[in-house]
C-alpha cells in the first residue's frame, strides 16, 4: 500500500464527502456537523455553542476527519430486528471490530443467555426490570461500574450518584486504561489532576514537547496550533520511538496552502526505545543543570525537593541514561540546547507516557524538566495531557472514580441528606480480578469496551462470563458485546449526544466546559442515557423501598437534566457556573484549574519535584523484541472504521511493523506470517511488515487486535496495564 506523504490532507477531505453520501447527503451531514453539540470523538474539544467545527477561540472552520468518522457511525441505520435471528454470539464473535460496528445502529433492548446463546430483542420493561431485579437482589459490593468517556457530565454524575447510594464504590472510568498516571502524576507535581493551562497559552508558546503521542491521527486539530507555532518561528520536538508521517508533515484541510504542500511540524523528532523515556527526560535534566540553564530562583521559591533532585541528577550516570533510553548523547545535548532558548515551553504527552509500569513516573519526570525552567505557573508554558475521550476529562470530575473528592462525598451528603458509602472501591483491573474470583457478579457499563479494552483478551472474556449479569448501554456494537457475555447479557440501546431530548456538557482537555443543544433522534428505539439511568434508579429505589438512602431522590425528576447541573454546581469544585447555563449559555473555564502565576493547590502552595530511577531497558535481549499497540487513524479505540491505516501505509490489522534491521535479525522478509508470542498469550500468521520509520529494536502492532497478547499486570500507582511496554518473542510459521 502507497504511504500518503502528509497527515490530514486530500484524503481526509474525499473521506468526508464520501461519508456525507453515505450517511443521506451533503446538507444533511453539514447540518448535523455544524449543530450546537461538543464534538463526541476527542478531548480536545470543538462545538458546543458556537456550533460543530469551532474552536474556543472561535475559529471556523475546524474540520477533522476524526469529527466526520464517529457523526457518520452514528447516522447508520438501525440493526433490523431479523438480524438477531440470524446473529447468534457465535456469529458475532467471529465478526471483525469493523464488521460488528457497521451492523448499524442498536435500536431496541436485547437479552442474551448463556442458556440461548444468543440475543433476542426484549421490551424497554423487560430489559430494565431484569436488571433492575439484579441489583435489588444482590449485595452491592458484588456489582461494578464502567463508565466510558463519552457520555455526558449529567449521565456520568447521575449514574455514579445512583451507585453510591444503591450503595457501593466500585465505580471507575476507562481512564484507568489511559490518562490516569497523568492524573496521579500531575496530582503528585501540581495538586492538581489536569493540564495547567488552556488552549490560549499554546498560541504564546515558542517550544511544544510532544511526547509519545501521534496527535496528527489522534487529535488532528492540534495540528493547526503546532502549525501555527511554527509560523511563529516556534519549535516543536518530537519524542517518538515511530516516525509518524503527520507529525513530520501535516496537511491542514482548512488553510488552502497547507492542503496543497503540507505544513512541517517536528523541527526535531527523536526517537528512543519504546520505554526508554523516562531515561531520557532525566538526561536532559542532567544536562539542563549542568548548561546552568535551570531557574534557581523558581526552584528555591516556587518548588520542593530541588536539593534532593540536584544530587540526584548530579549522581546519575550518561552511560546508564543513554543505553536506557536509546538516545545518544549529541541528541540529548540538542534537547537541553533547544529547551535553554524558550522562554514558554508546552509539554504535551498522550499514551507513549502513560502505558508503562513505570507510567506515573514518566509523567512526574515531564513535571520536573518543566518545573527546572520554571516552565508551570506563567502564561504560554505548563503540563498539558493530552486526553483521549471527548468527556472522559469530565466524567472524572463528575465524580465517577472509586474514592470521591472529600468536597464532592460531603456535598452529597449534605444536599440529599444520605449516607454514602465508605468501603474502598476498586480500579477497572481490580473489578475484573472480582469477576474471575467470584467476588463480583454483576456488573453495569455506561459505553464503552470493557472487554476490548482491557489487556490480556482471554482473561478478559472469561472474567466477564463469570458474571452473572452484564447491562451495557450502548450506540453500536462492539467486540464486547460478543466476548465480554455474562450468564445474561443485556444491551440498552442509548441516543448519541446530538440526539439527546434535552442539553448536556461536557469538559475539555483545557478545563473548558461545553454545552450541547442534544437534537432530533435519527431513530425511534434508543433513549437517552439520563432518562435510562433514572428509570432504572427508580425501579431498584421501588424494590428496595427500605433503603433511606435511594429514596432519597427523586429520580424520576432527574430527566430535567438542567436538574443534574444544579445539583453538580452545589457539589463539584469549580463548577459553580453550570447552575446558570441553561440561562447563559455561557460556555466556561472551570475555576481553580490553570496555572498563570506560581502558586499551587499543595499544602505549601509549592510544586514538587521527584527523585526519579529509570527502569532498564527491557526486551533487548537475544530473540525479544519490543512491542508497543497502537492505533491507526481509521479506528477510535476498539472501533474500527478502515482496515488499512492510510497514514502508516500499512494493509490490514492482523499485522507487526518491524523495521528492517528487525526483520533481518529473525530471518523474516516482508508478507511472512510469523507467530507472536507475547506475556499473555499468543497471535498466529501475522503479516511481517517493514516499516523503516521505527526504530530498530522496536515494533508495533494494532490495538485491540493484540490486546491477547498483552499482560495484566499494571502500574503500581496508576493501575494502568503496560500496553505499550511487551516484550515478544517471533516464530516463522511453518511453510503451507
Ligand atoms: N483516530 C483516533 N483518535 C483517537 C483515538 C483513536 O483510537 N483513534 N483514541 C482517543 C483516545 S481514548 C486516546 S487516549 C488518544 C490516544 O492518542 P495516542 O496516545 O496518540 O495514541 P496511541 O496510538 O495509543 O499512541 C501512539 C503514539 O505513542 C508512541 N509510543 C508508543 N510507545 C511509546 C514510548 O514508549 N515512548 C514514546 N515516546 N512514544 C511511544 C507511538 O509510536 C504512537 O505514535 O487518542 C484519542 N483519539
Ligand atoms: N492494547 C491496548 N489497549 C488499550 C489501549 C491501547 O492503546 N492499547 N488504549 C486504552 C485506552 S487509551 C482507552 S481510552 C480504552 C478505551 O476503552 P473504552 O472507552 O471502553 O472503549 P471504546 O472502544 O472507546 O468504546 C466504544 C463503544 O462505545 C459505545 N459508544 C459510543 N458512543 C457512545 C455514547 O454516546 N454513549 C454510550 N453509552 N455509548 C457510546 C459504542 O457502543 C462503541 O462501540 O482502551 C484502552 N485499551
Ligand atoms: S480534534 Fe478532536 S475535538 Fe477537534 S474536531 Fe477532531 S475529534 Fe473533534
Ligand atoms: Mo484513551
């Protein structure tokens, strides 16, 4: 397959004319593109008010292809109610991620047995009073939450409130699987979880860091500001064990000259091992203190533990830090070279950070490289993750985490006069660890693929068909739906954000909170999320009439969900304005949350700097290759629109990009099928494919595909699994 020269481009555009076709015609697309919703794929963040396709800067228009892709899969048409009689699970398991997305939309509830073996569409009331009969029959410690990061703040608060009073903490987000050592991380350097700055401050930048991140597939609107910055005369370094061709050259579809010749990007990529960046970031602190080009006066006043972290640095050895990284020392000068020159610098970092064991203390090392330039607490630098989900940001501040903000627990408490409950509650792997040992029986899911999701694939079916009952809510189908079945399996059928009867929000990655106008429902079957969380709340509050704490609310007057956004201004922390803005329509930055002056929410109003040890390099050793799973452009997480991956030029999933070093080293040529051998399991006749932008030593495959291959085990303070730290071993398959 022809690798395309540029990211973004022509082939973004035809794409969305050839989607705007399929899905009932240009005008109809255009309209839903440019109704007042928050764009539903990323968290960068577009729409809301000002319409599809603007940014909080106003700008129009911010076209993306990401944006196109999920509003056509939403457009489908319904799943005909014959295909449940010719689909049993069988069947569906043995459809591609691909396939089982583009059966079309869900549109009635449908029940699976184990008993059955398949599903079969039941009424709204059968399908929520069987859950409903679960719970109010079970223990809730033995039930657990999965809320993706799609939905809205009013579905996500009203749902984890409904589970803590139904009485348990077992209530998590997929963050677990993503940015969450970033929130432990920048908790652990600022007192505060999320990015330090907003959007703003990217255009007052003179130095972008982008690490481990392929934003010009995964976010693909970045890419106008780090173009922008360029102009400037900026810089941007990218720190990527894989040459990706938008990162390198970007074709913005909005600005005709950048469309026709590209617009550069990186003005330097440096590619270290996979892993081996923790390595790195130390060695250029090492070399910042010794250029004397770190800030004494910002770190004597404005951060803790610089004396700590200067013995330290001045301890560490370029030998060690090279070989465990990757990077030579003439690059690491260039970094620390480059980084003496700005004066507002950005770090931006995405899974190639957060995927690792080690994961939270990549991000604290990002914290200290920043904070020796005093790079945190002015305008135009600080820490930006750059978050994956469109509200998953939101979701976590709604509360949907195992332990809740002691603001948010007392202000609950308070305003409902209820008991919530105090048991620990579990993190994502630890619920699926309850699910294999008994301890967990029922389980609920707001979007998402807990299945697809998750590390080690085998496990993870057979921890969720331990489960007596699973219910997920859900748009379309997914792998989860024919892997991840409990004994009785029920999918609820839910309307996209722009869909919805009534207005939603949702957070940024910038802090920035949007409100959604919701819009015609393109089908008669699904309901909205609030409205299916209240019903069900209602009818478990009926069958425990004892329990104070259910009939607590009013559930049933919850489908206002300009209710739900008082409730939330009474209890979240900087949140205050959604009270108003059904009134205002005032769009908002949540209070509390960027860093423009040097003072931090810690117990001393310092930043703090970590002593970090960078982990050895793993999988260098005689036959071992390392692995990182990513994602193509075409897909959104478990969700695969387009099998081949235009950017990369790569035909297929079911594939390993070595670099040619590689292949050579285990005797392969490009097309052999090779079998993968990983920590958790193993993948057959999987195409052997070069691809020279990766370094040597290092490899790639996709994501979920390779998700069987993957172990469980996790970062020890973050609780996210190592998908990008694998270490295989390949075998040619024996000639046909
Ligand atoms: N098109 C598209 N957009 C998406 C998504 C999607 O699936 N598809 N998913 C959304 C979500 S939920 C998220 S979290 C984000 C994910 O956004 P990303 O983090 O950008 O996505 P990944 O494909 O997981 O990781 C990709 C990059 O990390 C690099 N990398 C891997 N390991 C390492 C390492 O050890 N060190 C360094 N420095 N780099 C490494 C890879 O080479 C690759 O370029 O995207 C969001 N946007
Ligand atoms: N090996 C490996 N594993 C990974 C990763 C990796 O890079 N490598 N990445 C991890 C990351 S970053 C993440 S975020 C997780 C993703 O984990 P999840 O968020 O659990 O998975 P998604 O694939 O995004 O979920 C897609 C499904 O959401 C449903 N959906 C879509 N829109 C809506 C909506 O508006 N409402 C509702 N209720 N449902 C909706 C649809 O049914 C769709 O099939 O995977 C993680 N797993
Ligand atoms: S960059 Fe993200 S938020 Fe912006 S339009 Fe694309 S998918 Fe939507
Ligand atoms: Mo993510």
């Amino acid at each position: 397959m022809r690798k395309v020269r540029t990211g973004g481009g022509w082939p973004a555009v035809l794409y969305t004319l050839r989607k705007a076709r399929e899905s009932g015609g240009l005008l109809a697309f255009w309209r839903a593109m440019r109704s007042r919703n928050a764009c539903k794929t990323c968290a960068l963040g577009m729409g809301g008010q000002q319409g599809g396709m603007v940014n909080e800067a106003g700008h129009f228009p911010e076209v993306c292809k990401k944006s196109m892709q999920a509003m056509a899969a939403d457009m489908q048409p319904g799943i005909p109610r014959d295909f449940w009689d010719r689909y049993g699970a069988r069947e569906l398991r043995a459809m591609s991620p691909r396939q089982l997305e583009h059966c079309g939309r869900l549109v009635e509830p449908v029940r699976y047995t184990a008993a059955e073996g398949r599903y079969r569409p039941v009424s709204w009331d059968e399908a929520l009073d069987g859950v409903a009969d679960q719970l109010a029959t079970t223990s809730p410690d033995e039930t657990f939450w999965y809320f993706s990061g799609r939905s809205s703040n009013e579905a996500g608060f009203l749902l984890q409130l409904f589970a803590r009073l139904y009485g348990t903490n077992n209530v998590n987000n997929c963050s677990y699987y993503c940015h969450q050592a970033s929130g432990v991380g920048l908790t652990s350097v600022t007192g505060s979880g999320t990015a330090t700055i907003q959007l703003e401050d990217l255009d007052k930048a003179d130095l972008v860091f982008l690490i481990g991140g392929n934003p010009a597939s995964n976010h693909p609107r970045l890419m106008t500001t780090l173009h922008e910055l360029r102009r400037r005369g900026g810089e941007v370094i990218v720190i990527n064990p894989l040459v990706e061709t938008g990162l390198v050259n970007f074709s913005i579809p909005s600005r005709p000259l950048s469309l026709l010749f590209g617009s550069k990007i990186a003005s330097l990529y440096v590619q270290p091992h996979i892993g081996g960046d923790l390595a790195l970031l130390v060695a250029i602190q090492k070399r910042i203190v010794e250029l004397g080009m770190h800030d004494e006066a910002f770190l004597t006043n404005h951060a803790a533990g610089w004396d700590e972290l200067h013995v330290a640095l001045n301890a560490a050895s370029y030998d060690d830090l090279v070989s465990r990284s990757g990077v030579d020392l003439a690059t690491i000068d260039r970094i620390a070279e480059e980084y003496s020159k700005s004066k507002a610098a950005v770090f931006a970092w995405t899974m190639g950070i957060t995927h690792h064991a080690h994961g939270v203390e990549n991000v604290q090392a990002i914290g200290n490289l920043a904070l020796l330039r005093g790079m945190v607490g002015k305008p135009g630098s600080g820490l930006m993750p750059i978050r994956g989900h469109s509200n998953v940001q939101g979701i976590g501040s709604m509360g949907v985490t195992p332990l809740l903000k002691q603001a948010i627990f007392d202000g609950l408490q308070e305003q409902y006069g209820v008991q919530l409950p105090t048991a620990i509650g579990r993190d994502t792997m630890a619920c699926m660890e309850g699910a294999t040992s008994g301890e967990l029986t029922t389980a609920l899911c707001l979007g998402g693929n807990l299945y697809g999701s998750n590390p080690d694939s085998t496990y993870a079916a057979a921890a969720l068909g331990k489960l007596k009952q699973i219910t997920y809510l859900s748009t379309t189908l997914n792998t989860g739906h024919a892997h991840g079945l409990a004994d009785e399996t029920i999918i609820l059928p839910v309307l996209a954000r722009d869909e919805e009867p009534s207005a939603t929000t949702q957070e940024s990655m910038f802090n920035f909170v949007r409100l959604s106008d919701g819009g015609p429902r393109r089908h008669d079957g699904p309901r909205s999320e609030v409205e299916v969380i209240a019903d069900l709340a209602d009818r478990v509050a009926r069958r425990l009439a004892g329990n104070a704490n259910l009939s607590a609310l009013d559930w049933p007057a919850m489908l206002d969900t300009g209710r739900i956004r008082e409730a939330i201004a009474k209890v979240v922390p900087g949140w205050e304005k959604v009270g108003e803005i059904d009134r205002t329509k005032e769009e908002f930055q949540i209070d509390g949350r960027t860093f423009h002056t040097p003072r931090f929410p810690t117990a001393d109003g310092r930043a703090q700097l970590h002593v970090l040890t960078p982990p050895a390099l793993r999988g260098a050793g005689e036959g071992e290759l390392r692995v990182m799973t990513i994602r193509s452009e075409g897909q959104f997480n478990t969700v695969v629109y387009e099998d081949d991956d235009l950017y990369r030029g790569v035909e297929g999933r079911w594939v390993i990009l070595m670099h040619p070093d590689d292949l050579d080293r285990f005797g392969a040529k490009e097309g052999d099928p090779l079998r993968v051998v990983g920590p958790a399991g193993e993948m057959r006749h999987v195409r052997a494919t070069k691809h020279p932008a990766i370094r040597a030593g290092n490899a790639a495959m996709y994501y979920p595909e390779a998700n069987v291959l993957v172990s469980r085990g996790v970062d020890p303070l973050s609780k996210t699994p190592a998908f990008k730290g694998l270490v295989v071993r390949l075998e040619k398959e024996p000639q046909a």
